[in-house]
C-alpha cells in the first residue's frame, strides 16, 4: 500500500466533509432571524442531531416544542426542552413509526402565527415515517427496493404515497400554520420534492410514475398498497417554504480545495455521478492509468460526486463505496503512485461501520495473497470482507452530515 497517498486521501476527505459541516450551514441560514408565534421545531436524518443543535445555538425565538429524529447511534448528547429519537435506516422500524407519531401530535392544532422549523437531510425517508400500509409490507417494499437497483428518485417516488407525512402531506398537517425546512441535499440535482421524500414540499410525481415504478420492478404490493398508489399526493402546499444550504455540489468544491492544499491539482469529473457503483469504480480506474501516462510528473486529482446503486446478487457485506473502490483495483494494478478513494459523506456506507474504501495500485496483489479473488467478492457483494482483509476501509463514525459521496482518484507523479 502506498501510505503517503492513503494519508493524502484520507486527509483530502476528512477536510472536505469538516467544510460542508451542517452546523455551520444552519447557523448561517437562521443568523439573526425572528419568528412570530411559537416556534417547533423539527429534525429529521442523519445530519438531525447536529442540525438541531446548532439551531438551538443560534435562534433568537424561543423553541417552544421540537423533536430529533436520527439513525441509531447519532444523538450524542440530550438537547434542551428537545425530544431525541433514534431510529431504524435504511429500511425504517417501529421507532421510525413512533418517532412520526410523535411529531404529528407535536404540530397537531397549530395556529396561523405558529412556525414549524423543519431541519431535514437525507435518510429521513426511513428515518420519518408513519405508514399508510402496515409496517412489515413497508419494511418489504423497502427491502425489495433496495435490493433491485433502483435509484433514490424511483425509490422515493413509490414510498411518498405510502406514507401519511411524506409527498407533502406532513406540511398539510401542519397547516394553517407556516413551515419553513431547512434542507441538506442527498440527491443528485437537489430536487426538493425528492429528498427525503418530500415532506413538505409539493409532489412533482404523479401516480401513473408510480404505477410503471412498480411494473417496472416487479414489486410485490398488497391490494392496499396498490391502492395508495394509486392516490394523489399535495401539489400545492401555499404554507411551506423550503431552502437547500449544503449539497454534494458543495462537497466537490470543498474537496477540490483541499486538494489545492496537499499540492493535487483538482478536475471535477461531475457532481452527477448515477451509475451501478462497480462501473464507476472501472471507469474512475480507467481514468487514472490514462492521466498517469499523459499527465506523468505531475501531482493529479479526479474528482467525482454523486451517488451510485448497487445490486444485491450476493450474501456478502458492503455498500456502494466499498463497491466502488474495489472493483476500481484491478484497472489500477501494478500501477504505481495511483489510488481511488470512495466515502459517503454521513460516515456509513451500507449496512457496515465503514464510510468507504481506498484502493491503489498494489491493492489486487494484497488481495491475492490473503486469498481474496477481487471479482469473485464483487459478485457476491462482499467489498467489505474483502477490503478489511487489505486495510482498506475507511472507518470515520457518523461525520453529522449527509450529502452524497465523494470518489477521488489520485495521481502523484
């Protein structure tokens, strides 16, 4: 392993998460703004907790009621006169349920002059949620999903119109009185009405997307879930406002700085990097052994944002970055001064305690001399065992914020 360039990576990441810190993009949206009426607040995702916090830090309204709810294991201390919730992601259990539950009788009976401060990233799909169908046909649904390769817009397309706060329908609740959210982006191009399915935004989907979602997968839906596809979500929400203050966009730019700052000179390759995780992995490999030979003597950095899929065929452990990571290794063996370095910016990557993985150029030896076949682990979905085998992943812990991931290929020279 070539540890300069490990450490160059890491660091690389490390500052381009700090940089795109939900914290400080919270206190700088909320700086110096008044609310008349009471003010409840909510926070729902990965990033709640911290969104939450600096909320409380720097609002001048007094709060008069608020919940958190987000992925077990974020909350990190109690927070004053605020309820903290944990709950199951990405497929949501009983506690997303009651944790919904809970909100909606929060902001039950608000008046007019009330505000509702919604602090929303990504995962609260799972994270926030109240069932139209039981919870076991939901957690299926959601599984099923998963497993299929469909991506988040699909994904969420089908679960607004399964639950009753998603697709608009949690502002309706809150109506008439006013609710302002606050959003970090976990969706490519930042459509408001798809990240975390929508809360309180107006529905830009419509039912017959939905129906071809389903026929498109084969989804397995009772006659009651059919039915609630078949129902109309809000599109018009005239009591909901909504901003975007951190995005993947945002991520790169950080990323591309920190570059500058270890002496790489950056190139985004995009900020829309959609694809099934092992194809962007050869392809970001490809890339590197080509820069290499044009670009030789010279300290290179490639970066891509974004989010990629990946299908379950195997009963192996990983996630997308994993994913990505090792099957970029094969394109870059025996290729020297060359690694690629995959992180989901929340810390997680699957259902693992990994954010991602480093490979490089000596990474498909190692492999082969621990006895691991780099593709044979690939096809059973097993990136995680096969990189931990290797020293290669990369473990940060929840980082409190969520946007998108970052993939990074490194040239030195």
């Amino acid at each position: 392993m070539n540890e300069q360039l490990r450490a160059d990576a890491e660091a690389i990441v490390r500052a381009a998460i700090e940089a795109v810190s939900p914290a400080r993009a919270v206190q700088k949206a909320l700086q110096n703004r008044t609310f008349p009426g009471k003010v409840y607040l909510m926070a729902a995702g990965k990033a709640a907790w911290e969104m939450a916090r600096a909320a409380l830090e720097v609002l001048e309204t007094p709060v008069a009621a608020g919940i958190v709810v987000t992925k077990y294991h974020h909350v990190k201390h109690p927070l004053p006169g605020i309820l903290c919730r944990e709950a199951g992601h990405p497929v949501p259990d009983e506690n997303s349920f009651s944790a919904a539950a809970e909100v909606l009788e929060m902001t039950r009976g608000l008046a007019e002059s009330d505000t509702v401060l919604f602090l929303l990233s990504g995962g609260a799909s799972a994270l926030f949620e109240l069932p139209l169908v039981s919870g076991e046909e939901l957690q299926d649904i959601t599984g099923q999903l998963l497993a299929c390769g469909a991506d988040i817009t699909e994904i969420n397309t089908i679960r607004k119109r399964l639950s009753a706060v998603k697709g608009g329908r949690f502002a309706l609740h809150c109506a008439p009185a006013r609710v302002e959210t606050i959003v970090l982006s976990d969706i490519l191009g930042d459509p408001l009405d798809q990240i975390a399915s929508g809360p309180t935004v107006a529905d830009a989907t419509s039912c017959a997307q939905a129906a071809a979602i389903a026929e498109k997968y084969q989804l397995r839906l009772s006659p009651a879930a059919r039915a609630c596809l078949e129902k109309e979500t809000p599109k018009s929400l005239p009591n909901a406002t909504a901003q975007i203050i951190g995005s993947v966009g945002q991520l790169c730019q950080a990323a591309a700085e920190a570059c500058r700052q270890k002496g790489y000179r950056p190139l985004l390759l995009t900020d829309r990097l959609d694809c099934e995780a092992r194809e962007a992995g050869r392809f970001l490999a490809s890339i590197a052994r080509t820069q290499a030979a044009v670009c030789s003597g010279q300290k290179l950095a490639l970066l891509a944002g974004g989010e990629t899929v990946v299908h379950l065929r195997g009963k192996g452990l990983g996630g997308r970055n994993q994913e990505l990571a090792l099957a970029a290794a094969a394109g870059l063996d025996g290729l020297a001064g060359a690694a690629v370095i995959s992180v989901g910016s929340d810390g997680t990557d699957g259902p693992t305690d990994a954010a991602g993985g480093y490979v490089d150029g000596d990474t498909l030896a190692a492999l082969a001399a621990k006895g691991w076949n780099a593709d044979a682990a690939l096809a059973d979905n097993n990136a995680y065992h096969a990189l931990q085998a290797v020293d290669g992943l990369i473990i940060t812990g929840p980082t409190g914020t969520n946007v998108n991931d970052i993939a990074l290929v490194l040239l030195d020279g």
